[in-house]
C-alpha cells in the first residue's frame, strides 16, 4: 500500500457499530435463516419434528415408570409391573433412536449453512473493490472475518440445536407436569425464577470477565510475541531481566483476571446443581403433603420428581448457551456488515471489452482522492504512446502508485479522463481491462503451491509449456530445476523458502505467462546480490519488450532509459521528458539524480554541490 | 505415566493444604448429594407412608441445607481448582520465559519464535486446563461412586449390581465416544486452518488475485476448503450434541430398569418404595461424574503432552554462558580494538550438525576509533561477522579480542555495553520514543538521548511529532516508517555510547542523503569509537577510508573506494550493478 492509501485510511477506518440490543433478533434471525431458511427449510422442519416426537418418548418414561411404582406399591401383579417398564424402555429407546436421527440432521444442517455462510463471505469479497481492502489493515480483516465466522460457527454447531432441543423439552414437559398436578407444577417452578436469575447474573460477571482476560491474555502474548522476536533486541541491550520482569507483571494480571473468569463461571456448576436439589426437595414436600391429604398418589409425586430434573437440565442449559448465541450475533453482525459492503467500482450497465489497438494511453486531466476533499492526484495530463516506456519518479507519497491504481481502475477517478487505445476506462469492463494489463509488484506475493500453480495462477488457459517457456525467458527456469522437486516444488508460506530476488524472478515469469499487452512496473526496493540483479533486469526487459510499460522506480537507474519520466511531487506531474532533458533543465529530477552518487558518478560528473534531498 | 505433569507437582509443594482442602470439599459436596437422596427414603418410608407430617417437614428442611452444603462445597472445589490451574499458568508463563530470556541466539535458532509462541500459548493453556479438570473433577466420580456404593450395601444390597452395570456402560459409552470427539475437534481445527489460510492468502494477495482476474479460481478454491471442513465439523457438532441426550436417556432408562427390579423386590416384600426410590437416585447421581471424568481423561493426556513440550524448552541449555571466573570489562577502560585471529564459523542447523562455514579464516584488526565498511551480497557473511563480537555465537576456531581480551573472558553484560549494535532489522518495542531509546541504557541522560537521535538523523521527526519523546510506540514499532524505524534504532544504540559502534545494513531503508548525514554525524557524537557499518548497498560505504569485502565468507578485499575500483572485479561489478547499469543500458539502447 502507498503512503496516501496508508494516510487515507486513517479516517475511514471501521470502527465497530456499537452494541445495540434493537438489532439481535434481526440478526439472530438473519444468521437463522441459513439454516432453516430456503433449501434447508424441509429439513428443518422435520429435524424439528424428529426433535418434538423423539422427546415425546423421553416425557412418557417418568410417567411409566410412576405407574410400576404405583403398581409395586398397591401390591399389583409382577407382569403389570413388567408391563409398565418394558414401556418405559421402548419409550426410551424410541427416544434415544428418534435423538440419533435429529440430532444427525441438525448436524447437518448446521455445517451446511456454517459453509454456506462462509463462501458467501469469501465470494461476495472477491467482488469487493481495492478500496474496501485498503480501509483497513488486511490482519484485521481477517481476524474480523475468521473470528466473527468461527463466533457464528460455535452456534451452529453447539447452540442451535441445544436451544431447539431445551425449548421443546420445556414446553412438553410443562405441559405434561400440568396435566398431573397444577399445583405440584406451582411447586417446583418456584425456583426457576432463582435459577434463571442467578446463571445470568453470573453470566453477566463471568462474560465480561472473560473478556478481560482474552485482553490480559492479548497483552502477554503481544508482549512475549514482540519480544521473543526482539530477542536479539533485548539481548544486545542486555534487558533480559527486564523483560523477565513485565512477562511476570502481565502473567500476574492474567492470574487476577484469569481466576475471577473462572470461578465467577464455574459457579454455574454448584448453583445449579443445588438449586436443582431443592426442586426436588420441595416438589416432595409438597407432594408429601399432598398425598396425606388425599390428594394425589405416591406414584405421581415420584414422577413428578422425575418430570422436575427433566425440567432443570434444559432450563440450565439455555442459561449456559446465552454467551455462544450473543458472541455468535456480535460476530454475525460484522459478518453481515462485510455481506453488506457494496463495491464501489462497478462495470457500468452497457460496459463492453477492451480493444487492445497497441497500447495508446492517455491522461486527460485527471484528479484523484481517496478520500474526499484529500487530492491525491492533481490535474494529471500525460500521453504514452504504443510501446513507450514510462518511467514514475518522486518522493513517497508523491502518487506513483496512485496513478498505477487507477489505470488498472482499482479506483475510479474524481474527474477528468484515462483513454485506453481511445476508449474511456469507465466504458470498459474490468476483466477484461485487467487481462490486458500485466501488474508486477513491489512485494513478491507468491501463493502457497507449487511453483509451476503459482506460474498457471497467471492465465486460466495456461499449459505447463507456456509455464517453462516463461520461466526460461524470465531467467528462472535455472534456479527452479534446481530446487529440490523442481517447478513442482511448494513454496512455503509467501514463498519464504526463495531468495527475495528468485521470488521476483518467479512473478516476472508469472506475468509473462498472463502475456498482458500493457504492463506496470512496481521495482522492488529490496537488496539483491549482484548477479541476481542483473537476471531481474534482462527478465523485465524481456517481458516489457515492445510494450506500453509504466514503471515505479526507487533507483533512478531503472527509468534512465524511459522515453517520457514523469517526476511527480504531491500528486503532481512537475516535470516530464526523456533523461537527458531532464538533467539539461537541473531541476527536481537533476538533484534527485546527482544525490545518489554522491560525488562519486562514472565519468567524473562534478556534484560535489549539489543539494541533497530527501525523499 | 504422566512423567512430566507429575515433575510439576514441585510447583504445588508448598500448597499441599489447599490441594487436600480442595479434595475434601469435593467429597464433603459428593456425601451431601447422596445423603440428600438417602433422605428422600426417610421422607417416604417415615414420612409419606407413616403419614408423619413432622418428619416430612424436618426431613425436607435436612434436605435443604444438604442442597446449600453441597452447592457450597462444590464452590470451594471450584476455587482451589482455579486457584491451581491460573497458578499453574502463571507459574509456568513465568518460568519459562524467564528461562527463554537466558538463551543465546543459537537456542532461537533451534526453537525459532513461533514455535516458542506456541508453547507459551497454546501448551501451557494445555496443561491449565489439565490441572482446572484433575482438581476439580477427576476424584468426584470415585467418590461419588464409592459412596453410593456403601449406601447401596447398606440399604438395598441386592440392587448393588446395577449401580456396577451403570458405572460400566456409562464409562464404555464415554470410552467409545469421547476420543472420537477430540478427533472430530482436532481434524475440525485442521481443515479450519486450512479454511483460515485460505482466507488469508487470498486476502494478503488480493492484489495479484485482482490483477490476474482469478476471483473465479480463489472462489472455488476456497469453496472445496469449506466443503472439506464439513465433514469434521460435522462429527464434532453431531457428538458434542448427542451427549446431552444420551446421557439423559440412559438415565431415564437404567431408571426404568431399576424400577423394575426393585419393584419386583417391593412386590415379594423384600425391599420397600423408599428404598427402591433412593436407589434410582443414586443411579441417577453417578451418571453426570463419571460422563464427566471420561471427558477429563483426555484432557490430562494432552496436558501431559504439552507439559512434555514445555520442559524441552525448559531443559535447554543457553549455548553462550559466562565463565565462572568471567573478568569484568570496565566500558570507560576500553579502547574499542577489535581482532578477529583465524575465525571460522557455522551456523547450526535445528537437529544440532553444523552448516558449512558461514566464516573461513577470518582474520581482522580494526584499530580503536576506526571506521570500516563491510560490504558484500546476502550470505557473505557479513552479519555473522559482526554478530561474533558481541559474542551472540561462539566461533568453532579462532578467536576474537577486544584490546587484546577474548570475548568468552569477559562478562557477557559488560561485553554488550561496550559493543553497540543496531540490528537489521530495527524492531522497537511497544512504549514511548523515550523508553526505545534508552532501552539499552535506562539511565542514560536526556541530553545523551537527544544527541544521539540528532546523530541518527531522528531528532527532526521526532520532535515533530505532538509528543515528541512521549509519543507512543506501536508493537514493533509498526506506526512509523521502516527508514524512521532505521533512525530510532540507530539512536537507541548511539544512546548507549557504546565504545564500539556496529550498524548491520541498518540504513537501507534511508535515502542516499540521510545516510550519509547519518554517517558524518556518528563520529562527532561517538567520539574515538570504533564504527563498524555492514551494507549490501555500495553507497552506505563508499566514503569510508577501509571497505572490507566478502564472500562467500571470507574477505576477499580491503581499501578504499578508489583502490577497490581498480583492482576489484567484484567491487567495480557491484558498483556498476548499484549505480550504473542505467547508463550502461542508456548505452546500449543507444
């Protein structure tokens, strides 16, 4: 990224919408609908179903198991009472078939929609725009983007059919316990109330304390990270102890926060287990009462018990599920918000192809910002004309790259016009604007695969021939049959396993096998060893031969030979023309020249005077 | 078994109470849980039966407080557990770091730093939650059993048998599934990296992905990583949510079971309903432990195997160590003259075999007050070079003097006082401009500081900025530019007025002009000491009376500019590659 998109970015950075609780049913429900909405909608419903019948088996047990009580204790038959139970254990094994069978499909239905919900992310932000990319840096992005999706994923996964099965089973087993006894039903959801209360409460200490620790915890690692990597840092200034000392004060802050997280959590456990054990305490107390009055049997007021702990467990695990569903609608909202972002260049409605016509193009007055009211580019104007090399000199931040993202049309410009072989940029569609114009960048970016992949990534129509044949006219091919398994070697991550110099060598070749007809130049700043400079050079020849060529040049050597050097200095063109002009009129250019040398140019050119500039 | 979480019992040694007082709680809450199912029986036989409303009333008030005593009880488990497992965490976050600070640049280059990272994330969270889950749950399951078992014997010895059965096929069950679940996790957590480094690539190379127009080929790329990460997801979700009820199930059913057993019994009179309904309890009681030690289980294995991975790192020894009888090296006596005689060295590789030398024969003097240039293309072995003389290596032969002491005499910390080093690349650290700056020399004085960024060029941006010397430092200093970055780091190690000054290639990201005004204003801050500038860029030493050049290990030259330009082929290539190859392809061209 330039200096001015890094400036730019500044002041368009996301900051996260505040939490707002008039938006978590919406998104709640947005997150929902990828897995019961649409196709999934059928399956759904019956996994519902499947829930629902299933459970019905698991309400019938207590029941069941109450009438052999009621048998054992009037004194009834042995069969009666083996009637009753080998109903019970039908009903269980109905319940725990029609669970398998749900809970399968929920499964199932789950991670579709997880995959769903993330290609849709990654395929909607393919068509994003480079000024979304540039907004913000891209390792928060992608924190954003796996974090919040890994957030929504816990729900799917674990939440949403726990929630499902606990509300079912709630409904049913109230219903059934209302049907025995309305009052022993009074009884034992006196302590729901305490119950609901409490495991909020502490889920409301407990989640921000968490919190809190995932930042302490953000803290150390940072710190361990920077330093551990600093090491030659801290060892060469002799601060070992001193890091010693702040690693301990950050780990003393992660056992502080650290155990209040856990324990307030943890409490959840003990609460509901107690609170579970008075239930059944006071439904029995009260049954007791009950059936000294008259008013009911034995049997019911031991299946009612039984009905209480069916109620208890979901009841808890609604309260424990809370935090996974109000993470997974935090993550769920920035994900929606990436699903929402609309590219900002767009192919107009009646776009056509780029004609390529020899590679004539042309800057008509054009004006450039990235954010409003912050000119990037002013007023440039230039002509390049088939086969031209172009050269771009200036200090950081003077455009160079600017003027390069806008003739790809990575951006659109604020005013004036960029002709192309005599058709306006904004007329033309971007792919096919893109498959003509050749970019080689600044960083080598290789993608890890295989060298002859990341050689096939340049052109979908490649053959490994055209791969070789490149490589060998981007002096790579040499190096590369070196390597251990040759073009089918794997580049390690951004291919750290190459030289800097063997990695530009390699997107040289890249480029040639796309065979654009315009190419763009970003040089590399990074220090070569001699030999390998010299291959980099005859390879950008090779592959800019006869070709309308743009290059950013950080030593001025590379451009000497440009036909036109545009010198731009805050988004301005001060000078242009070829080399030799441009010294003969001692200006910017001239002075950017000579420092280099420092006194010391081939063919004894006096400028010892000459002011030094920084750039 | 479990050797190396057992070799960190050392650490509880002094907190062998809090240990046992958690275990008594965890069996004081066991006992109540069952003493409360014990007197539902009383409840029934004494109470509902007898129709004594009074012992209904004192029985259910006994049940209650139970209820409390064994919520309470499980809290105090529940806080030593933490107290142990966040103790443990900082303990070990503490000892191994400092541990890692004793090591010599060779153990980084055996370890590397992410890995390092890992360790001290991931592994010692590993081992936290092992102690978390031991303390607060692997003894509750035997106990619990056992107790309900002598209830059983007590009161209904002929349905003991059952409670055995339970136990088994709960365990079995557990047994079957619960490595099953960590598989299904782990294969999940692969194929999500891959998921995630997919997502990480396209997003850093969205720029090449935008150039070649092959959004179509990432979106299908992308497409079969999400469809792969299905499978595993799958099986872990479908798992972790047949659990809950399955475990109901065989609750409700080995109920049922009961039950009809029992009943069997009520109806021959040789068991009463209490009893039978107390029994079922018990049943009901030992199913939710014993689920939970199967899930414990596991968890101290992986524990055991990240304990194991931290005591490696533990158990290394810092290659460079002081001598016993190191002498001390006064930095105001020294007078900065470094010798190498007959050096060579290797670097070595992670599984402990040297490379080739990265440094043949290398022999050196640079005479107090000094300044040379070493010049030469990556992998000459200029940075290792100038490595030794702070002694972040030990060379295999030879040796290196500083007025004529060996380095490996002197007290490391003394040695690095006096050889000031600014390191290619120049990381800061998360603070102030002032704490970066005096990071080797805390004490140092403002004016020094202020000097020493004037020599480095920084003093200008620096007291441009609002803060000036308080503004704040990003991590590695990310919010500032690499060539800003370059100047602070040049700064802190002038800061340290070290009597010998060595800058390794840290001016490459400086413009031509910055450079050399850096350069010409070092001596004057720095006076009389021994400069040493490392470059790959010709113009970084161009104007220094003594340029080394290397390669491929070994010092193939010494002069100046002039006298290397004429009898150097290597030079006059790097001259001509650097500065001239515009002009020679202008000639072409033309």
């Amino acid at each position: 990224m330039t200096a001015s998109t890094a400036s730019a970015s500044k002041s368009t950075v996301n900051v996260p919408a505040p939490e707002r609780k008039s938006d978590l049913l919406p998104v709640l429900g947005r997150i929902m609908e990828y897995m019961s909405g649409g196709q999934a909608r059928g399956r759904f419903l019956l996994a519902v179903f499947l829930r629902s019948v299933g459970l019905i088996g698991l309400i019938l047990m207590p029941w069941l198991t109450g009438q052999a009580i009621n048998v054992a204790t009037a004194g009834g038959s042995g069969s009666e009472l083996a009637m009753w139970c080998i109903a019970a254990l039908v009903a269980g094994a109905f319940y725990l078939a029609l669970s398998t069978v749900a809970e399968r499909q929920f499964a199932d239905l789950a991670t579709r929609a997880l995959e769903n919900l993330q290609t849709n992310l990654f395929n909607h932000i393919q068509t994003l725009s480079l000024s979304f990319f540039d907004r913000q840096p891209i390792g928060e992005l992608l924190s954003r983007v796996t974090n919040d999706s890994e957030a929504v994923a816990r729900f799917y996964e674990t939440a949403a059919s726990q929630i499902i099965r606990a509300i079912i089973q709630i409904v049913l087993v109230l219903f059934v316990m209302l049907v025995i006894s309305p009052e022993l039903t009074v009884a034992a959801m006196v302590v729901v109330p305490f119950m609901l209360i409490l495991t909020f409460a502490v889920e409301r200490i407990s989640s921000p304390a968490f919190a809190k620790m995932q930042e302490e915890m953000g803290k150390i690692s940072g710190f361990q990270e920077e330093s551990i990597s600093g090491h030659k840092v801290v060892t060469s200034n002799r601060r070992q102890e001193w890091a010693g000392d702040v690693n301990d004060e950050l780990a003393g802050s992660v056992f502080d926060v650290g155990s209040q997280a856990f324990f307030t959590s943890l409490l959840q456990f003990p609460l509901t287990t107690s609170l579970i054990m008075v239930m059944t305490v006071i439904v029995l107390f009260v049954g007791a009462l009950l059936v000294l009055d008259g008013q009911t049997t034995l049997g019911v007021v031991i299946a009612f018990s039984g009905y209480a702990a069916l109620l208890g467990s979901p009841l808890s695990d609604i309260a424990n599920l809370s935090s996974t569903t109000l993470n997974a609608v935090a993550g769920g909202r920035r994900v929606f918000s990436v699903l929402d972002e609309q590219p900002t260049v767009v192919d107009a409605p009646d776009a056509v192809p780029y004609e390529f016509k020899g590679g004539d193009v042309v800057f008509d007055n054009v004006d450039f910002s990235y954010v409003p009211g912050r000119k990037i580019l002013k007023q440039n104007t230039f002509h390049a004309e088939p086969g031209m090399k172009i050269g771009l000199v200036g200090p950081t931040g003077a455009g160079k790259s600017t003027i390069i993202n806008i003739l790809t049309r990575y951006y659109d410009t604020d005013s004036g016009r960029i002709l192309i072989d005599g058709q306006d940029l904004r007329s033309l569609t971007q792919e096919s604007l893109r498959e003509q114009i050749g970019v080689v960048l600044q960083e080598a970016f290789l993608f890890t695969d295989t060298v002859m992949n990341n050689l096939l990534y340049a052109r979908a129509d490649a053959t490994k021939e055209d791969c070789i044949e490149a490589a060998k006219r981007a002096n790579a091919h040499e190096f590369i049959t070196n390597l251990p398994q040759g073009y089918d070697t794997m580049m390690t991550e951004r291919g750290a396993n190459l030289s800097q110099g063997q990695r530009q060598m390699i997107t040289i070749a890249r480029a040639m096998v796309a065979n654009p007809k315009l190419l763009v130049l970003d040089e590399a700043t990074s220090n070569v060893d001699t030999r390998t400079e010299k291959l980099i050079q005859e390879g950008i020849m090779a592959l800019s031969e006869g070709k309308t060529s743009f290059v950013i040049a950080h030593r001025l050597s590379t451009v000497r030979d440009s036909a036109i050097i545009l010198v731009l200095n805050a988004g301005e063109i001060v000078e242009s023309g070829s080399h030799d002009e441009l010294m003969a009129q001692k200006g910017f250019y001239y002075t950017l020249y000579m420092s280099q040398f420092k006194g010391k140019a081939p063919g004894g050119a006096e400028s010892g005077t000459a002011d030094f500039i920084s750039t | 078994m479990f050797k190396s979480l057992r070799r960190m019992l050392v650490i509880y040694r002094p907190y062998r109470g809090k240990l046992i007082i958690s275990q008594v709680f965890l069996f004081i809450s066991a006992i109540a849980s069952l003493a409360s199912a014990t007197l539902q029986q009383r409840l029934i036989n004494q109470g509902i039966e007898a129709g004594n409303e009074r012992v209904i009333i004192a029985t259910s008030m006994w049940m209650v407080l139970l209820a409390v005593v064994a919520g309470l009880a499980m809290a105090g488990t529940a806080y030593y557990a933490v107290f142990f497992s966040q103790g443990t965490g900082y303990y070990v976050r503490n000892a191994l770091y400092r541990k890692i600070q004793t090591f010599s640049f060779a153990n980084f280059d055996q370890f590397r730093t992410g890995n390092l990272l890992v360790r001290l994330n991931a592994d010692v969270q590993n081992v936290i939650n092992a102690v978390l889950y031991t303390v607060m749950l692997l003894l509750y399951a035997p106990f619990m059993l056992v107790i309900a078992f002598i209830l059983a014997f007590r009161d209904t010895p002929s349905l003991v048998w059952m409670l055995l059965v339970v136990a088994i096929v709960v365990l079995a069950l557990m047994a079957l599934i619960i490595p099953r679940v960590f598989k299904a996790y782990d294969d999940r957590q692969n194929q999500l990296d891959d998921v995630n480094n997919t997502m990480q690539e396209n997003l850093t190379g969205i720029r090449v992905v935008k150039a070649f127009v092959r959004e179509r080929l990432e979106i299908e790329k992308f497409g079969q990583r999400a469809a792969a990460l299905r499978k595993p997801a799958f099986a872990a979700a479908f798992l972790v949510a047949f659990l809950n009820p399955l475990l109901q199930g065989i609750g409700q059913i080995a109920r049922a079971l009961a039950i009809w057993v029992g009943g069997e019994q009520v109806l021959s009179a040789t068991l009463n309903i209490g009893e039978l309904i107390t029994f079922t309890q018990y049943l009901a009681l030992v199913i939710t432990p014993l689920a939970l030690m199967a899930i414990v289980v596991p968890f101290v294995l992986r524990g055991e195997t990240s304990a194991e991975r931290l005591f490696e790192v533990y158990d290394a020894e810092p290659t460079v160590q002081d001598k016993p009888d190191a002498v001390p090296l006064p930095l105001e006596q020294v007078k900065g003259q470094v010798t190498f005689e007959n050096v060579t060295f290797a670097f070595r590789r992670p599984d402990g075999q040297l490379d080739p030398p990265a440094l043949k024969n290398i022999n050196l003097t640079v005479e107090p007050g000094q300044r040379i240039g070493i010049l030469g293309a990556t992998g000459a072995g200029k940075s290792a070079l100038v490595n030794l003389i702070p002694r972040f290596y030990d060379v295999q032969e030879g040796r290196i003097t500083i007025d004529g002491i060996d380095v490996r005499d002197v007290r490391q910390d003394d040695l690095r006082q006096v050889v000031g080093i600014a390191l290619q690349e120049a990381l800061l650290f998360q603070g102030k401009i002032r704490f970066n700056l005096k990071f080797g020399s805390p004490d140092a004085d403002d004016a020094v500081m202020e000097n020493g960024a004037r020599a480095a060029d920084a003093h200008g941006f620096i007291t441009n900025l609002p803060e000036k010397w308080d503004a704040p430092v990003a991590r590695r200093g990310y919010n500032f530019s690499g060539g800003q970055r370059q100047r602070l780091s040049m700064a802190r190690t002038l800061t340290g007025q070290p009597r010998i000054v060595i800058l390794d290639d840290s001016t490459s990201a400086l413009d031509v002009a910055t450079e050399s005004r850096v350069q010409s204003n070092i001596p004057a801050f720095s006076q009389g000491a021994t400069t040493i500038y490392v470059a790959q860029r010709i113009s970084a030493v161009i104007d220094l009376d003594n340029i080394v050049l290397m390669q491929y290990g070994e010092i193939v030259d010494m002069g100046n500019h002039e006298e290397l330009m004429q009898r150097s082929q290597l030079y006059q290539e790097i001259y001509e590659s650097q500065l001239g190859a515009g002009m020679m392809s202008a000639r072409e061209v033309a």
